[in-house]
C-alpha cells in the first residue's frame, strides 16, 4: 500500500504516438489536508475512492489505499467535492521495464503535463524516454490535491 513514484514535466507530446491506451479522468477531493486526502475519481465509467497518506520527506513514497466504486457513486461524490474538478487524459506508455503515466490536464489546468513512473523501491533505476523532462517528484504544487485549490493557469509564468 506504498506508492512510490517519480514525477517529470515533458519536453514534447511525443508521448502520445507511443501510448498504448488513454482514458479520460475526472477527479474531485473530498479532504485536501496535506496528511491524508480523499478523491474521488472517474476514470472513463469506473469510479474509485483513494486515500493518500502524507508523503515522505524527499516526494517519493506515500501510503495509498484505492477502493473501486459505481459510476453512480463517483458522479454524486464528485458534487461533494472541492471546488476545482482535475479533468485530464492518462496515457500509458510502456518503456524498458516500467509504464509511464502521462496526464495532459484540460480546465484550469490546461497546458499542464505531467508525467509519472512507478518504482518497486526509491533506488529502482529506470530508462527514460527522449520526452521526458525536468523531475518535479516533491514539489507539492505539481500534486493533484494542490492543483485542485491553485490550478497551473494561477501561477506566474
């Protein structure tokens, strides 16, 4: 129930010619305090309620628990939630041995793209592809829960 991720920004959308599938993800919190939030996700008809722990001291790892919930469910959760709704598309992109996550973020997060690798231990080491870009794991405002309450077209460019 530890995830452990590494997150970059991309250099290009050359992503999506090598995805092997995408999908469109809409996700709310319920509880964005940074010791544990709740969001409710919608990933194309599936809803899932997640728990996330606080993270460790260097972004990599955090305790996760997702619980697969009806559409139904996620749609009246989603009223629940805090103001901003995250809408995105997820590709997933197999290189070497692992699968890249990238999500191209729309709404007031538009121009965002934020690309994830999962990691068996924080040591792992992992090839990286010729779009990957500067690695943003840590920096709390790159989090969906922060993107929620100070989403990308806020900051100063």
């Amino acid at each position: 129930m530890i995830e452990i991720e590494r997150k970059f920004l991309t250099l290009s959308d050359a992503f999506k010619g090598e995805a092997k599938r995408s999908f469109r993800i809409k996700q709310g919190f319920l509880n964005t305090n940074p010791d544990r939030t709740v969001r409710v996700r919608l990933k194309d008809d599936n809803g899932f309620l997640t728990v996330k722990g606080k993270s460790s001291d260097d972004g990599l790892s955090r305790f996760e628990w997702e619980k697969e919930i009806s559409k139904s469910d996620a749609e009246s959760l989603l009223g629940l939630c805090e103001e901003i709704v995250i809408d995105k598309i997820r590709y997933e992109i197999p290189y070497g041995n692992h699968i890249f996550e990238v999500d191209e973020f729309f709404g007031e997060n538009a121009g965002l793209i934020i690309a994830e690798v999962e990691l068996q231990n924080e040591n792992e080491s992992f090839e990286k592809p010729h779009w990957l870009g500067k690695e943003v794991t840590g920096q709390v405002k790159y989090y969906n829960a922060q993107l929620s309450k100070e989403p990308f077209n806020t900051w100063k460019k």
